[in-house]
C-alpha cells in the first residue's frame, strides 16, 4: 500500500513564472534545464518562456507544453513542462522587457491562484515563485500588495479567517522571521505590537520543528538602537517585545531577547568552521531591518519562505531585475536554492509550516 508521504514525494514542484516582462521566465528555465532539477510542473505562458529560451541561445532541454496538469505523468523524460492556467492574458509575449504593465501583473496572479488550487486538489508537493512586480499587481488591480498577503487570502477557507504568516528570509549561515512585512516603515512601527511579536515566535517556533529542529533557539532582535537601552532610546522593548519573549520562553519556546539590532545577526551567523551561530532563528521587527544582513550574505543563495501557511512556499529573494530582463544574463542560483528548500520543507515527515 502506498503511503501518503510516498504519494507526496512523487509529486512534482510547482513553479510559477513570475512577472512575464522580469528575469522569472529566464531563470525558471535556467535552473530546470539542469541535469540535477527536480521534478517540476511550470504554471505560465508557453509563449514567454519560449521567448525567455530564446534568450539561452535556444533551449537545452524541449518544453512539453500540456493540456492539463494530469498530463505530467505522459510528459517525455528531459523536457521542461508547461501549463498554462486559463486567464491568462493575450500578447504576454510582446511585452516590453522591463516594464510595469497590467497584463503581467494580472498573469502573475492567475499563475499563483492555479497553483495554490491545484495544491488544494492534491497536486504538487509545495510552490515555488518566480519574483512578481508589486506595481504590476497593483496596475492589474489585485487587492494585495505582494506573494506573502496573497498566499494567505488564498489558503483561508472560505469565511474563515485569515491564518497568521510571516516572511523568514534564509540561506545556509542566517534565518530570519519578520514580524511587519511590506509597509511603510512609519506604518510598521504603529501595528507593531505584544501580539504580533508573541505569534511570530510561537510561528517561528512550529516552522522549525516542522523541518526537524524540534528546539530551536529563537533570538528576538530589539526595535531601538541598543534595543533600547532600558528606555533611553525608545520603549516598545519594555513594552512589548521583552513581555512577548517572557510568555514565549513561559510556553516551552527557547526565545531570548531582545538583542541589539546591530549585533544580533552577527552572533546568529552560522558560518562553519570558524563561527557556530549561537541561534537558529532570529525574529526582526521590521522588513529591511531583517533582510539586510540576510541579503548582504548573498542574494544568489537566499531563499524567501512563507511560515503559516497550510502548504510550503518558497520563492528566490531577489526581484523581477527589470534592469537586466531580456539579456539573458540572470542567474537562477537564488531560484535553485529555492527548489532546494521546497524540496526538504516538503520531504517525507514534514508538516505545513
């Protein structure tokens, strides 16, 4: 008899194109015309990746555009397969590389509902997104600003309530959780608050006992210059991070803090031989006060993560690169780390993280 987890492992990845006018078409293709790719399923035009093949100097491996996704299992050995979800836009392939424009936007979000849809009906094992353009979605008109609020309106059942997700940015020597994600810095310091720190940790905690660290030592970086200095420089640390930290570590969770913001990284850094990190998790207040030092490591080894979610995602952490779209220079290794992290956040035993 065949196992759930069996079934779940041969399912294949679901990758999404991203932004049809970005480097997502370019990398896809990139990192799945390897020999070492993992099973796959690419949910885009057929179009826009064949322009984006053009781009290598023609495709290494064929693509198998199919009629629908049950088609995989017929789809030939060294092809990369390609569904195209109904609507989406004409003429995505005549975009200008580069450019805002309504029609990618509005692909980009059919591209992300299918997959999340055919997640809900059994198949694939996780989802994988290339990089969306906010202004894109926006100018499509889709209510959300970004991958991470739409996965969790998509994951609600219906009527129900939103679950509570946050953004951790990793790669092999740094993992950190954002407790604010896309806003306005201005706006993150007014929603920060006891409870959004409080559920950040507790989310923190259950992602990495998913993925097998069933204690996790979970550092909570302060808000302030020096987190504070006992009020000299601000005082949400006394009043809501430190109290979160206590009823966390009250509950079994290994959270301490919080830490100066400007150290915090360093001390967190796991960087073998020389420097065993004294975390395995960092928990930051706001979006660029966490992703720098995450980014500084290394764009092409950084992978976005969505914890909350009833499903595993994954997505490269960098952008759509307008700068460098239609020359055929992007590099996939963000996008195949990626794949990599889908894959053990999704292997045999795990749980949604």
């Amino acid at each position: 008899m065949t196992s759930t987890n069996d079934e779940a492992m041969r399912q294949p990845l679901l990758v999404t194109m991203g932004d049809a006018a970005g480097i997502g078409p370019e990398i896809v293709l990139r990192a799945l015309m390897r020999e070492d790719a993992p099973a796959a399923l690419v949910l885009g035009c057929p179009r826009v990746l064949r322009r984006a093949a053009a781009l290598l100097g023609g495709a290494a491996w064929p693509m198998a555009v199919l009629d629908a996704p049950g088609d995989l299992a017929q789809c030939p050995p060294r092809c990369v397969p390609v569904w195209a979800p109904p609507g989406l836009p004409e003429g995505l392939e005549t975009l200008p590389w580069g450019q805002v424009d309504a029609r990618a936007g509005r692909a980009a979000a059919v591209c992300i509902e299918a997959a999340v849809r055919l997640l809900q009906e059994g198949v694939g094992r996780a989802i994988v997104t290339a990089p969306i353009h906010k202004e894109a979605l926006s100018a499509a008109g889709v209510p959300y600003p970004g991958h991470t609020e739409m996965l969790q309106a998509l994951a609600a059942p219906e009527g129900g309530e939103l679950p509570p997700v946050r953004m951790m940015l990793a790669n092999e020597e740094l993992k950190v959780v954002l407790v604010t994600i896309h806003m306005a810095l201005r706006r993150a310091l007014e929603v920060l608050d006891f409870e959004g720190v409080l559920s950040t940790i507790r989310i923190a905690h259950r992602a990495a006992a998913a993925w097998g660290q069933a204690a996790p030592r979970i550092a909570v970086a302060g808000l302030n210059p020096h987190a504070g200095e006992g009020g000299l420089f601000g005082d949400e640390e006394l009043r809501y991070i430190a109290p979160a930290v206590q009823v966390a570590r009250a509950e079994g969770i290994d959270a301490r803090g919080p830490f100066a913001p400007d150290t915090v990284f360093m001390r967190a850094r796991h960087a073998l031989p020389r420097h065993p990190g004294e975390f395995d998790l960092v928990v930051a207040m706001t979006h660029d006060h966490g992703l720098i030092p995450v980014k500084y490591l290394g764009v092409e080894e950084g992978v976005n993560v969505t914890l909350g979610l009833p499903f595993v995602r994954t997505s490269p952490d960098h952008g759509t690169a307008f700068d460098i779209a239609g020359r055929g220079v992007a590099d996939d290794a963000s996008l195949r780390a990626a794949l990599r992290m889908a894959l053990a956040l999704s292997g045999a035993g795990a749980v949604a993280v």
